[in-house]
C-alpha cells in the first residue's frame, strides 16, 4: 500500500511540475526534541504511518478515535486495501463513511461489538487501551504463538474493568511487555491520544523487526545463502505494490502499482520507451515461450504492451494503440521512433488482453484470445523481456493514464 500511495503522488508531483526533492525528517511544532514520544512520533510520522496536520502540527494530545484508528492500523501492518467485493459487516460504517475500506480492510486487528447478530463499530468514539492491546498482539501474531497468562492481570485494581473476550489480549501484551500500566492499574477503557498511538505502535513494529532475529555461531562466518533459482513461469497481478517479480533497478522510466495496476512515469524527459524487465530464469534461453498482459487506457490511446529479445536498451515491442496492434524494434530509448517490423488492424478497447507468442523466430500476437497476426525472422538477439509502455502512454498523467495487469509469462520445454 505505501508503496503504491508514494507512487501516486510521485505521478502527482512529476506533472503538476513540482520538482523531486528528498524528503525531509517530519518536524512538528508541537513535538519538540524533549517530548516524552519525540522519537516514536518522528520515526512513524516517516514511516507514513500516522501524519500530521497542515499547520506542521501534530497534536499530540488529541484523542484517536475509533475510525481513525483503524486507518493508522492499515498503514502500520501494510495492508493493501482491496476494493473489490468488499461487503458491509457493521452496520454504523456503511460505504459511503469514509472509514469503510479501512475499517474492513483493518478488522483483524480491531475489536468491534456485537449484538444477538448485529455487528457495530462505533467508528466516532474513542479507541481506547485495550483496543491498541488486541491491535498489538495481532500485529506481532502472539495471539497464535504465546498463551495468556490470565493470572498477570491480577496485579490490576482494575482487571475487571478489561473486556471478557479480550482478557487474553491484553494479558499477552503484558507478557511480552508491549504495555504496562501504573498506579497498580491498567486502564483498559482510558482513551488513547495520538502521541501513545505513535510511541505503542512504534514498539509493537520494533518487536517485530527483532523477532526477525536469528541465533549465529562465531568465529566461523556465516556462508553467503545461495540466490533462489528464478521461475521459468511468472504470473502477476499486482497485489504486491513492491513489484519483487520485477528488476526494477534495470527500469527506464519510474514504474509503480495504482490500485493493483501497473504504470509508469516519466522523471527524465529525455526518455521515449519504459521498460519494466521481469526477473526470470534466462539461462534456459527456451526456444518458445509466450507473453500475457492486459492493456488499460485510461483516457489515452494505449500504447502499452510488452517487450522481448531485449539487450541493454534495445528490444523489440508489441504494443496496442487506437486502431493497430505494432510489432515493431526499439533501438534507442531517447528516440520516439519505433522500428515498425508488422502491425494489424485492432479497435481499442476498455480492456485489451495482448498475447504474444515467441517460437523460435516466428512471433505470433493474439489479442483478446484471437489471432491477430504473425512475423516470421524475428531474430532472438537477448533474453531481457517484460512490460513496455511508449512515453505517450502517460504524457497527461495523473488524468489519463495506460495501466497494465494481470501479466503471465511461460517458457515451453
């Protein structure tokens, strides 16, 4: 999710013509270096995980409320937000609350209630101690790998104060030393403002990254782990915003995923072609392997497809644009000119489900599952292939744009 919302606002900045700076350490007027949650504020104000206020405020005496919480929940635990299909479960968060896909999307880490089979979330109140307990303990899985010690919760004046079904909850979170509590007691229904949001989610995500730990024997060094062979076969849908399947440091042109689709931008104007290789087993060199992608113009005319026998920043193309599908060599990425080898008559539509098939020096296109046409002499020069978009295809972004999805690539025997 980070991922894809620092890619949208990359689009953002690039063409409203607002330079690419570094970002700089938040600095909040409120939160000076001697406040008690300074660090865990300033550490997950950088993170994107809780923001602050236009007036480079933080307010960190503000309360958190329910709604809001459950949007600081998705951000801490990377969680993409998935809007397809996503049914309604409290009846108090509708659709149409702003809150809705966060609250869905965060419900397993959230506490809700119930009522015979009513399920509410009360997304105005407050989110209070015992609700950031559950969250915790969630976040770091602990309500799967340690059990509960209900007895810790007898050192608290107040232990029945903490809700029944989140008793073990919170009793785990003392375990681990995620939360403690003072004068003698917990209080579990005290509300949380934005600086103990900040500073008990910080340790949460400081636990988890030491839980990534793992025991050593010195003096000997630890040998080097060997790479995982890379897949003959690669399918792709862009769930995942960081794009693992992909090389992106080889990338011309930035490319990122927008709602579980990938497009990419122009931060050198001097580049007319975006290659976005794939990381695949090229050794075997296969003699026959095919292409799958789904082209999405948004506004444009495509330009969009997939590259192959690509060999540094030359490779050749097929691509779908508003009338033709162009099989076609790019040899020079600062040159608009596309080297047209054959091309076919197409309509452009919503969706444009684009094939090419690579057998030997025979290429064959099929678009939305029909053949299209075929080119024999398509010499097989170099082994780089993957996702290809012309400049054009995103000139007038953010406002039209060519996206791509639900990518396959398969290497025959």
């Amino acid at each position: 999710m980070k991922r894809a919302i620092s890619f949208f606002l990359a689009v953002i900045m690039v063409f409203t013509l607002v330079p690419f700076v570094s970002a700089a350490s938040p600095s909040f007027v409120d939160v000076p270096r001697n406040h008690w949650a300074y660090k865990a504020i300033t550490d997950m104000a950088e993170r994107g995980i809780i923001v602050g206020y236009d007036d480079k405020r933080f307010r960190p005496n503000n309360l958190v409320t329910r709604a809001e919480f459950a949007k600081i929940m998705i951000a801490a635990a990377d969680v993409d937000i998935d809007r397809r299909n996503v049914s309604q479960t409290f009846q108090d968060v509708p659709k149409s609350h702003w809150a809705f896909y966060y609250v869905e999307s965060a419900k397993p880490y959230l506490t809700g209630y119930k009522s015979g089979s009513r399920y509410t979330y009360k997304p105005n109140e407050a989110a209070v101690r015992e609700d950031i307990a559950v969250a915790m303990v969630r976040l770091l899985g602990y309500d799967k790998s340690v059990k509960a010690d209900l007895n810790v919760l007898k050192k608290f004046r107040d232990d029945d104060r903490i809700s029944p079904n989140l008793r073990s909850y919170v009793a785990i979170a003392i375990q681990k030393d995620l939360m403690q509590g003072s004068d003698n007691r917990f209080r579990p229904l005290d509300a949380i403002t934005r600086a103990e949001a900040a500073s008990l989610l910080h340790r949460a995500l400081i636990e988890r990254k030491n839980n990534d730990e793992s025991k050593v024997v010195f003096p000997n060094p630890t040998p080097t782990p060997e790479k995982p062979e890379l897949p003959a076969t690669v399918t792709d849908n862009f769930s995942n915003t960081e794009l693992k399947n992909w090389n992106t440091d080889s990338a011309t042109g930035t490319w990122g995923v927008i709602n579980k689709q990938v497009t990419a931008i122009e931060t050198d104007e001097d580049i007319e072609h975006f290659f976005l290789p794939l990381n695949w087993k090229e050794s075997t060199e296969p003699e026959k392997y095919e292409l799958i992608v789904d082209v999405i113009p948004s506004g444009t005319n495509g330009y969009g497809g997939v590259f192959f026998n690509g060999v540094k920043d030359k490779a050749n193309v097929v691509y779908v644009q508003k009338d033709r599908v162009i099989l076609g060599k790019v040899t020079d990425v600062e040159d608009d000119d596309v080297d047209v080898i054959a091309s076919g008559n197409y309509k452009l539509k919503a969706t444009n489900r684009l094939k090419v098939v690579v057998n030997g020096t025979t290429v064959s296109i099929y678009m939305n599952d029909q053949f299209l046409f075929s080119q024999k002499q398509v010499k097989q020069e170099g082994t780089k292939l993957g996702l290809y978009l012309k400049a054009e295809a995103t000139k007038d972004a953010p406002r039209k744009m060519t996206y791509l999805d639900n990518f396959t690539f398969k290497a025959f025997e």
